[in-house]
C-alpha cells in the first residue's frame, strides 16, 4: 500500500533560485500561489534556460501537442535523456491550479502504467511540468487520427493496452491511500511508449479521495463522450465515474470508433448506443473495427461485454478496477443477466445556441440519478460473474 501521509506539515519547496520580479499587474502567477506542495518530497526544479535548450528554444518543430491549458513539447536534456516538457498558456489562470493539481498529486507517485513526472520549472512567470517521453504520443492519435494507421494497432496490442490501463486506474483506486480519481480517462490522456506499453497521463483534473465518504460534490470537469452520467448531471463524483470513462474507452479501442461524434457509421448512433444495440442483437462482432483482419473472437467479445459493465447509468451496478482486470485478463462467464442498458449524455451544438448537456431521452439511468441521487452510490448486490460448470 502506498500511503500520502494526509497530516503532514506542508512543505516548502525552495525557490530562492527563482528570482521572481515584483508582481505586475498583468502577471498571473503569485509567486505565493506557487510556494508551497503538500507532496512528502520535494520535486525537482529545472531552470528555465536548461528546458529552453533542450527543446531547441521551444521551436515549433519540436511541438508534439497541444492541451486546454498548454503546449507540449519534446526536449532532449544534457543527460541525453528525452522528456516531454508542458508549457502552460501564460494566459491560463485555471491552469494554475491544474498545474499544483498535477504535481500535488503524481510527485512521487510511481507505477508502470502510469506516466511519470520528472520535474516543473517554476521561474519568473514559467510554468512547465516535465515528463518521460513516450515515443508513439497518445492512443487517439495512434488509433483515431487522421494520419493513423489502426491496422499496426493488432488485438495482442490492443488488448494489452485495456489491460495496462486497467491496471493502473486499479494502482489509483486501491493502491494509494487516500486513493486517487482521475476524472479525465480519455483516448488523448493514454500514452503509449515505444512497446505501445499504455501510461495514464495528465493528472490535472484529478482529485484525492477522502475516506469513509460515498462520493464528493465538485464542479463537472471533463471530456464530453466520456462522463459518467451522475457526475455530467449532478457532479456527484466517485471512483465509479473513472470506471464508466474506461468502458467507453475499451468501445473506442474494440471499434475504432470515437465515442464522442455524435454519428457513427450510418446509423447515425452514439458509439455506446449502438454498442448496446448489438448487443441486444446478438451481433457485438459488428462493432469490431475492420482494420483488426485476425482476432480471438470470444474473447473480444468479452471485453466489450466488460464495457458494458462499465458503462451501466447507475453508478453502483459498475464493476471495480479489481473486478474488471479480472474480468478482461481471465476466460470466465460474465453474468449478462445483470447487464442493463448504458448511461450517457447527449451533448448537441446547435448553430447560434450554446451547447448543453441533454440526457439520453431512452435510457432509465434518469430516473435512478434524479428521484434518489444516493442510490447510484449505493453498493448494490450485482454478481458481475458466473462459475463455469465443471
């Protein structure tokens, strides 16, 4: 067990170094909001001017993406060592907080599926969080983008990376006390190394959760296709909005597919709507992205069976990490009977209309959220497997 020791003094990380001029007006970063980490240990600063030069003065040809909050590019240190360096926009007040989120909460904080934060700078007005270098960037671009190829993505590839992020959402959740929701499990925020060795990335939004708590109440933060519907329409957040993002993640890799186009094919249906409506037809093979010529079919099947189980619209029919790892990593019987039709939330874009968040206006998980909000927290005797006859 890896334990945050939840009563320790904060520690003060020296900036002497720094040499912050006096506040301008203009300047959107106190030094005294920057001061001070309630990590156990110090993290490493680096200058200003070792960053610059290892990115080659930040030169564009070095950009390898592009947050809300920041850019990010790659650099090579004096040690030789490759590291992606994430620039916070100047102009990012909101990203303040997001940058203490991220080192608050991942300094020090190490597991193989789970991308590593080497270090930050913090001098004058800088604000740059440092990271190891992964060499094939993030699954959207390798799987869902314009230049990507999905047929260099096999199922042993695939499959893998459900399983390595499986893993490290379970680190999070079970491991680390008091545990860790991630709040922004996406297809962008999984990046893969040069083994396609999945690391969860990008812990800006994430949140420590307390203990003996059902779930926290906080501002809905996130990405539209992936919220858990409990959190979208009440910000009532738990483990299990983490787990709901992870099923639809598995549907996006099984598929091909993102989930958050509204159209899909020509049926013109969400990706988890039409999931569930194959399922209800006996035919989840139709869901399999074509660019997959040879796979296990049963147990692809399965896996998107196991997202099912994620996506239920009441929080506590979901499985935890521990029961999904099981689930995807061992050939038993699911017990569909349990299985209910997904939660999710429309989000339509009308011209000249700001956009809104609509539930689904087929789906029960209404009535779960909204005549009794505890109850989606609630845990509910769901049996997520079967013991096979001998």
């Amino acid at each position: 067990m890896y334990k945050f020791e939840r009563y320790h003094s904060k520690i003060q990380v020296d900036m002497s170094w720094c040499c912050f001029p006096s506040r301008k007006r203009n300047d959107p970063y106190p030094p005294q909001e920057l001061g001070v980490f309630s990590s156990p240990k110090n993290i490493k600063l680096f200058s200003y001017e070792e960053l610059r030069s290892a990115t080659d003065n930040f030169h564009r040809g070095n950009k390898i993406g592009r947050g809300g909050f920041g850019t990010v590019y790659k650099g090579i240190l004096n040690s030789g060592r490759e590291v992606a360096v994430k620039v916070l926009s100047a102009e990012s007040r909101q990203g303040v907080k997001e940058f203490l989120t991220e080192i608050d909460v991942i300094t020090n904080v190490r597991h193989q599926n789970l991308v590593e934060l080497l270090g930050c700078c913090v001098q004058a007005n800088n604000r740059i969080l440092v990271y190891e270098f992964l060499a094939n960037s993030s699954l959207d671009r390798a799987l869902l983008g314009s230049n990507s190829d999905p047929s260099k993505l096999d199922w042993s590839i695939r499959s893998a990376i459900c399983l390595g992020t499986a893993r490290g959402l379970a680190f999070l959740h079970e491991e680390l006390e008091p545990p860790i929701v991630h709040r922004d499990i996406k297809a962008s925020n999984i990046l893969l190394d040069r083994d396609y060795i999945p690391k969860i990335g990008d812990f800006g939004l994430a949140k420590l959760f307390p203990d003996n708590v059902t779930h926290i109440s906080t501002r809905v933060a996130g990405t539209t296709g992936y919220l858990a519907p409990e959190y979208a329409l009440h910000g009532q957040l738990t483990k299990k909005a983490d787990i709901y993002s992870f099923g639809v993640l598995v549907l996006e890799i099984v598929s091909g597919k993102s989930s958050s186009k509204s159209l899909w094919s020509e049926s013109g249906k969400l990706l988890l709507e039409l999931a569930w409506q194959l399922y209800e037809e006996g035919n989840l093979k139709r869901l399999v992205d074509t660019a997959l010529k040879e796979y296990p079919e049963e147990q692809v099947i399965r896996y998107i069976k196991v997202a099912l189980f994620c996506i239920q619209a009441a929080a506590g029919r979901r499985p935890s990490m521990l029961q999904v790892i099981d689930m995807l990593s061992k050939p038993i019987r699911l017990n569909e009977k349990e299985l209910t039709p997904p939660g999710y939330i429309d989000d339509y874009v009308n011209v000249g209309k700001e956009s809104k968040a609509t539930t689904s206006s087929n789906l029960p998980f209404k009535d779960s959220c909204s005549a009794d909000t505890t109850a989606a927290f609630t845990s509910n005797p769901v049996t997520f497997t079967e013991m096979a006859p001998r």
